[in-house]
C-alpha cells in the first residue's frame, strides 16, 4: 500500500509507509538539460525550467494515483524551450525511469513525459509548416500586387512624366512615345510611332552624335547624352538634351533602346544670346576682340595650300576732339554710327567687321585674292566715313586711318599679323592721316624686333628661348627628301615665336648675329650628323643660311672647322645659303673665305636669287654650286594672262641660265601641285615650299627619313 511521504517533503512518497524520492532528482535534471541546448539559454531562465518541469514531474508523482497530466505539461514546456532534440528525449526518459536507488519508476510517468513533449512537437511543427504555407502564398501575392503596381507605376511613369520618352527597337523602329515627347514634336503617336529613328536627322546635328547611336545599337557603348536639334511637326526647331541607353535581356542580347528627351530651347536660346554679348560690342552690336581672334585663329587652323588673308586696321581720326569737345555720350553715338556705316558696307563683301575697343576698328578678309582686295576694303571704309555723321542737330566729320595688311597664311601668326597691321596704321597716321598705308614687311620687322632683339637676345640664348625648325628641300625628279633647311625661331615670352624675318635684320645691325649664327650652325650640324649615325645615306644634307655679317667676318672658316670637327659631320653633307649682297667683288675679302670653305668640302648656294638686282658675273666669280629662286617668283604666278606667262618664262630663263653654269637649281615656294609639275617640266632639280612640307620639328624630320624608307625596301 502506498501513501503520501512527509507532509513539506515534495521529493519522496511513502510506499508501504516507507518514504521513496521522487524522480527526477533537481540536480540530475538540471545537468541533463544543462548538457542539451542549455548552453545557449540564460542561466536564469535555465534555472527557472529546471524547477518548473521538475515541479510538474514531482508534482504527476505526488498523487495518490500517478497524474499524466504535469509529466505532459513538463514535456511541452521542454519543447517550447526549444529542447527538441530526440537524444535529450531518450536521456530524460532514462532518467525518469529510475529513482536513483536502482528501483524502476512508475512507466507511467515517462509515457506521460514523453507523450506531452511529441504532442507539442507535432503542434509546433504543424503550426511552422502553416506559417510557412501562409508566407509562401502571402510572398505570391505581394508579388503579383508588386507587378501590378510596378506595371502601373511604370505606365503612369512613362505617360505623366515631364520629360520625353521614347522606345524602339534596335533596328531603329520607333514602338512608343509618351504625351511629353509627342509635344516636344508637336506631333500625334502616329506621327512618330513606326517612323525610323534616322529619320530624325537635323543638319545641325553635333558631330558624333550618329556614331554613338550606331555604337549603341550594335551593343558597343550602353548610353550616350548629346545636345541635339530636331524639327517639330511645324517645321521649327527644338532643342533638346537627349539621353539614350540600350535595353539587354536576359541573355545580355541589346533588344530595346529608350530615349530621353528634355527641351531646352529656352536655355539653348538664353546660351546664345550670353555668347552673343560675350562676343560682340554692347555699344556698336559688332563682334568684339575675343569674336574677332577666334575667327582670325580659325583662319589659321588648318589652311589649303596657297591661301591669303588681308587686315585693315583701322583707327577713327579726330574721334578724340569729339569726345572731349561734346562728351562720352556723343562719342559713343558717333562710334555706333561708324560701326554701322562699315558693316553696311563691308558685310555684303564677306569681310568681319569687329571692334577692338576705343575707336579702333578692324576688317578681316578671309580667303583674301590679293593686295588689291586688301586696298580695296580700306578704301570702302574710307568712303563710308566721307559723309558727316548726323548726331543731335551736329553734323560730325570724322576720318580715319588704316594699316592694310595682305598676306599668306603660312608666312605668320595670328599675333604677329595683328601687331604687323597694328604697326602699319601707326605709319599711315604719321603719313598724313585719312589714308591707307600698306604693310612693308621690312619697315614692320625693324619695328616689331629693333629693341626686343637689341635689349634681350644677348640672354636669350642662355634662357633655352632659341629653337630650330627644319623645311624639307625635296627632289622634283621623284618626290625625295635631299636635304632640310635649318630655320631659327625665337619663343620670345613677350611677343610670342618669331620668324627670323623678325628679328635677324635687327641681330645684323646690332651684332648679335655672330653668337646666334654660330649657335645656329652648331645645333643644326649636330642635328645632320645625329641623323648620318641613325641612318646613314638616307640621312638629308642640312642647309643653313649665313647672314652678311657672318660671311664677311674673319674667323668664319675656323668657326665652321671647328663645328664640324666637334659635331662629326662630314663637310660635304653641310650646304651654307648666302645672299646676293654678301660680297661685294672679285676683290672681296669674303671671296676667299668663301672659297677656303669650298676647298674644304662645304657647298655653296645663292639664296633669295633675282630678289636684287643680280650682277651676273657674280655666278661666275663666286665658287658656289646652287642657287635657289626667290619664293616670290613661283607663290605669284597664281592668276593667269600675261604676268603669269612672263613669270614662268623668267622662271624658265633662270633654270637654263643655272644649268648652263652647272649649278643645280632650287625653287622656294612651292605650294601647289601644278607649280611643282611645272618646275619639273622645266628641269628644276629641287624645290621647297609647303606643298613639300612646313617647316617642322626634327623628329618630324625623322618620320619622314623612315616613311621614304619603308617605301623604298616596298
């Protein structure tokens, strides 16, 4: 017979009135759970489900009859402590199957246990598996609103947007366009829809822009932005930013492509109306200084062969007594109504008409046909200024003076042609005023160089400020390079590079041609004789000219001696250019320098030959082996009649007349194809000029060497 233990003892029963523990023991159970997943819970609340379950376990035991129901609650408890582990199970069955005395438990109590803990199992794992389901199908829905929603965003997107959008396809078909993109046109869908992309095309279409969407569709590049014009449906035109991206399926395969459209007429126009103020005079309305260089520098970007351009410079006479006698106001009125006479008249010429500032004036003419063309304009303007200019009841007369200059491209710069016309109007106003004066290329290189080269030459070969460029002198029999023409610059840092037109005049006169001269022929002897090492015969002679004062200078031939003895060139590969006026007679002290320089191996040519009045018997007396015709000759037979005839005739004398003495013969000047033919009709051996090169920098020189090379072994 069984009874309850000790009343206040709740780990023993009495059996047969002797009292026998209760299972499982607190501190058993607690290592058992404690071995489980109980490392992962919180001493604390470990603590608690230890005494919890093992109240439940005693408390199943404590009755008369054993109750399952706390042995069922302990097991759920465990379960819901995530104690889910199958082995914990068998572990804490084997222990309530014992009373630590080696007297089996009651089975019921661990069929009770075990019973609670798989029931609360199989309800926690029914109820992950329903929210599982649930989330699963909640996930299938929020997907399908998602599409829904993203379609319709998607739709409002593409058809409330703000901004213009279009797709197509890769073949260029236009599929769809949104309400902004049919306004930007001014058109209906099915006035773009099915249309070909291409068909868009605006003449003012910015370079590249085609390019890019070629390399777009082609799956190349994935976007591009461009500024681009098109036409509306009315005809005018509309600026927009377009941005175009390429659409890839899954397989990176291009299949669409979207574009993106933003007017910005009204800012293009507001960007042209600030360029326009940023380039042109608030007062006259003309193009300004900035307006006037940039079109004078395009002129010199790139020009044909032979082309022209003509300056007037022109400068308001009397202007000043204006101003000061009738006020800022009145000169600023009389200026607007200058401004407007000359661009009447000359605008309908094709000429630009800008304003330099003050009452400085200037007349460009691009593609200018000659001097006469030139004198012309300035006479134009001239005659627009002979009426009085009406201004607030006063009739003012003003003049001006102009400094017409007409020259090649290719014989100066940008700078240096405005500061040469700048420095003619300066002599037409001492002349007299109310006149024009044209360009003196010799009065304006004294100008210009007189006290720059005079005050910093003597440092300036010091400062590194000297370079040399070097003109191919070509074979007219077939094209080759024979030699190259040493040709000194001087990157002045104030006016910039000069041409040896600017400054050598100067050098003579003050002599400090001897130290330049001298440095010149040690650069370019250097120069020849690194090219013979490099490439031998191949390699081009190098011609350098010697001005009057070095030919006439007494230790000439022991300064060339020693240059090619240090540079190691050979003397018959270096060709001296000299002047007409360099010697003066047979009797010459000159001469027998010269002479010495011949016996030595070095040649000799004439330069600028028929500029002067030639003693012929000069060809006879002087040891040299070439001359060369002055570029003037050739460069001017450009117009056709009777001049043009006479030229080429003289052109034609001067190469028999050369032969006949046994010199060869090169021509200076060369721009064109058709002068080059007729050279080599005639018989002339050699000729330079741009239609056989600018003067370069030497490794343009080498690329050359290589290029007639490769042909050669072709």
């Amino acid at each position: 017979m069984t009874t309850p233990g000790p009343a206040g003892d709740p780990r023993s029963r009495a059996v047969d009135g002797a009292p026998v523990p209760l299972v499982p023991d607190p501190a058993q159970w607690a290592r058992l759970l404690r071995s489980s997943q109980g490392g992962a819970m919180h001493p604390d609340a470990l603590n608690q489900l230890v005494s919890s379950t093992t109240r439940l376990l005693h408390e199943a035991q404590a009755a008369r009859t054993l109750d399952p129901g706390p042995a069922a609650d302990a097991g759920a408890q465990l379960v819901e402590s995530q104690f889910t582990d199958p082995d914990l199970l068998a572990r804490a069955i084997g222990l309530l199957q014992s009373d630590g005395a080696g007297r089996p438990a009651p089975p019921e109590l661990s069929g009770a246990f075990a019973a609670g803990w798989a029931a609360a199992l199989r309800e926690r794992t029914l109820q992950e598996q329903e929210a599982i389901r649930l989330a699963a199908d909640t996930a299938r829905r929020d997907a399908e609103r998602a599409l829904r929603e993203s379609e319709a965003r998607f739709r409002a997107l593409f058809e409330s947007a703000a901004i213009g959008i279009g797709i197509g396809d890769v073949e260029g078909n236009i599929l769809a366009v949104n309400k902004a993109l049919q306004d930007i046109f001014g058109a209906k869908p099915e006035d773009l829809q099915g249309r070909k992309v291409n068909d868009l095309v605006h003449p003012e279409d910015t370079p590249g822009v085609w390019e890019a969407y070629e390399e777009m569709v082609s799956g190349k590049r994935e976007h591009f932005s461009f500024d681009k014009p098109y036409y509306r449906q009315d005809g005018e035109v509309v600026w927009t930013h377009l941005t175009c991206s390429l659409i890839r399926d899954d397989d990176g395969t291009p299949v669409y492509q979207v574009a993106m459209m933003e007017d910005i007429t009204d800012r293009y126009r507001l960007q042209e109306r600030l360029r326009h103020q940023a380039t042109h005079d608030p007062l006259t309305g003309l193009p300004n200084r900035s307006a006037f260089f940039e079109r004078l520098e395009a002129v010199f970007d790139s020009p044909e062969p032979g082309a022209r351009f003509g300056l007037c410079y022109v400068d308001l006479d009397g202007f000043k007594v204006v101003n000061d006698s009738l006020g800022h106001e009145m000169g600023d009125q009389l200026l607007a109504a200058v401004a407007l006479r000359l661009d009447a008249a000359l605008r309908p010429l094709g000429h630009l008409v800008a304003r330099l500032g003050g009452d400085e004036f200037v007349v460009l003419l691009e593609d200018c046909r000659g001097e006469q063309e030139a004198v012309a304009a300035a006479k134009t303007v001239l005659a627009a200024l002979t009426k009085p200019v009406p201004i607030d009841g006063h009739r003012l007369a003003v003049g001006a003076s102009i400094g017409v200059l007409e020259r090649p491209v290719a014989s100066t710069t940008p700078l240096a042609a405005v500061r040469a016309a700048d420095l003619t109007l300066y002599r037409a106003k001492a002349e007299g005023r109310g006149r024009w004066t044209l360009f003196d290329p010799q009065r304006n290189a004294r100008s210009v160089s007189r006290y720059a080269v005079s005050v910093r030459m003597p440092a300036a070969l010091d400062r590194g400020e000297f370079f040399i460029d070097y003109q191919p002198l070509c074979r007219l029999d077939d094209g080759s390079l024979s030699s190259v023409e040493a040709l000194v610059r001087w990157r002045h840092p104030q006016l910039g590079v000069l041409g040896p037109d600017e400054f050598i005049g100067t050098a003579e006169e003050t002599g400090l041609i001897m130290p330049l001269g001298r440095w010149v022929l040690e650069q370019a002897c250097g120069q020849a004789a690194d090219w013979v090492r490099r490439f031998g015969d191949r390699a081009p002679h190098i011609n350098v000219n010697l001005a009057v004062r070095q030919v006439r200078n007494t230790g000439l031939v022991q300064d060339i001696d020693r240059i090619l003895r240090s540079t190691g060139l050979e003397p018959k590969r270096l060709q001296l250019e000299i002047t007409e006026s360099a010697v003066v007679g047979p009797e010459d002290e000159s001469l027998r320098a010269l002479n010495s320089l011949v016996d030595m191996g070095v040649s000799l040519a004439i330069d600028d030959f028929g500029t002067g009045w030639s003693n012929l018997a000069y060809l006879r007396d002087l040891p040299v082996s070439g001359l060369k015709i002055a570029g003037s000759f050739v460069s001017d037979l450009r117009d056709s009649g009777r001049e043009q005839v006479l030229g080429w005739r003289i052109v034609g004398g001067l190469v028999s007349l050369a032969h006949t003495l046994g010199l060869t013969v090169t021509a200076e000047g060369v721009e064109n194809e058709d002068h080059a033919e007729r050279l080599r009709s005639m018989g002339c051996d050699r000729a330079q000029g741009w239609y056989f090169g600018r003067p370069v920098r030497p490794e343009e020189i080498v690329k050359m060497i290589t290029e007639e090379s490769g042909r050669g072994e072709r």
